[in-house]
C-alpha cells in the first residue's frame, strides 16, 4: 500500500501541530510550510483539508495561527489518511480498466474483496496508533511500533487458546 505525497505531507504538518500544541503554541501557514520544506500554497490547502475534516482548527489575528483541534492522543492515523484519500477503495476499480470506460469485471471480481480487505487491515493497524504516539525519535517510535505489534499477536495467541 502506498502513502501519497499529500497524506504524507499532511501527517508532517499535523506532526508539527502537535510538538507546538505540546508548548501551548499554534503555527502560522509560513511557519508550518518552512518547517516541512514544502511551499505556503500548498500547506494552505492541506490545512484547508485537515480543518474541513476537525482535525485543526484556525484562528485570525496576530495570535492566529493553526492549532490540533483535540489532543493528538485522540487523533488516529486512519482519521488522517482517509482525510487526504476518502475515496481511495472506492474508486479502485475504475483506475484499471484498460483501453475500456470500465472494467471488464465489474459484475464478478475476484479481486476486488481481497483489495477491500486489505484496505480494511490497513485501516485497523492505523487506528491502533496516534498522532502523539508518532512524535519522538524514529527509534523510539519503532520501538513502540513493535510494542503494539507484539501486544496484538500476544492477544491473538491467547484468543485462540481459549
């Protein structure tokens, strides 16, 4: 599965939100685009995106800026990546249609279930993971990354034994 330019970018900019929210601080368009390498114009719609969806929230005036709209520890990944592409599942089928208007086997796929299902696990393993859980070390996040995973086999093992 492959994460978009935009869902990433939008992750980094929720990222930021978070350590300046950790402060008590909001970011402007300009700090948050200077801090992430990426330009004003595009971080403008990228928060246009995220403030539509209630994961930030602007406020004008010289104060102003962007703010998380609730704490990072109540944002979860599948909430942001389903942001930036809602219609991802959805439109899967009329991305690969060959030289037709539309897939030869729209009425009987053997394929589709398996696409919708893996999108589905993908979707579950993000919502297990926070916005503040991803803020830190990269080693530190790796090591929490597997924590979860361990957890998650240990609570399966013993499911099955019961």
């Amino acid at each position: 599965m492959k994460i978009s330019a935009q869902e990433e970018y939008g992750l980094r900019c929720l990222l930021q939100l978070a350590r300046a929210d950790s402060q008590g601080e909001s970011l402007t368009l300009a700090q948050i685009a200077r801090l992430e390498g990426i330009s004003v114009a595009n971080t403008g719609k990228l928060m246009w995106m995220l403030n539509k969806a209630g994961l930030v929230q602007s406020q004008r005036g010289t104060k102003g800026g962007y703010r998380l709209s609730r704490p990072a520890s109540e944002i979860h990944l599948n909430e942001i990546i389903s942001v930036q592409d809602d219609q991802r599942v959805q439109s899967h089928c009329k991305s690969y249609t060959g030289i037709l208007d539309s897939c030869v086997h729209t009425g009987d796929c053997g394929i589709r279930p398996f696409i919708v299902e893996l999108h589905q696990i993908v979707d579950n393993a993000l919502a297990e993971i926070t916005l503040s859980q991803l803020l830190g070390t990269e080693a530190k996040v790796d090591a929490l990354l597997h924590q979860i995973q361990s957890t998650k086999q240990r609570m399966e093992s013993n499911r099955v034994q019961a």
